[in-house]
C-alpha cells in the first residue's frame, strides 16, 4: 500500500479514537467553564490560522499581494460591525482596485 494511503488510514484512526474518546469522558467533566472557554478560544485561533496561511501563503513561502490589504480591510469593517455582505464587497474591491492600479500583484 502507498505511503500517503497508510498516512490518511492513521489519521482517520486517530480521529476516530479522540472522536469516542470524547462520548466515554463523563458529561460533568465536559460542562465547566474553562473547557467551554478554552473550546471557544481554539475555534477563534483555528480560524485565525486558516485565515493568515491563505492570506500569506504562497507555495511554501510568504508571498505579499492584493490579499493582505484587502484581508485588513475586511477585519477593519467586521471590528466596525458593517453587514457580512459589504466586507466581502469591499474587501474584493480593495483587492481589485491594488491590481488594476499595479500597486499589487
């Protein structure tokens, strides 16, 4: 078997240990206030990784373009509470503006 096959079948397996791992650890362990808090907090660093690796990434180095003002744009627009559909709006349009003016790749 390929190695990459072995790879997906020991990461599938591993999922699904910590999967019933989770369902046999006792319901009054799982309820307090510091894992509810710390199951937020890694949701929110999670999401901030994904973010910056696709805003930043480009092959296997860091890679400066349109995405990175547009992506602060965005931020600064959800810190200011507009509506989901004018950050996307704007933010493509920031980005669109940086390469149509050559500013940016």
């Amino acid at each position: 078997m390929d190695e990459l096959w072995l790879f997906v079948l020991a990461a599938s397996l591993s999922v699904f240990v910590i999967k019933v791992l989770g369902y046999l650890l006792p319901q009054k362990l799982l309820e307090g206030p510091a894992i509810s808090r710390a199951a937020g907090l890694v949701t929110v660093a999670l999401l901030a990784s994904l973010v910056a690796s696709q805003t930043l990434g480009e092959g296997s180095g860091i890679g400066i373009d349109a995405r990175i003002p547009a992506v602060a744009v965005a931020g600064l627009l959800l810190w200011l509470r507009a509506p989901f559909i004018v950050v996307i709006v704007v933010a493509a349009a920031v980005a669109a503006l940086l390469r149509f003016l050559g500013w940016m790749p």
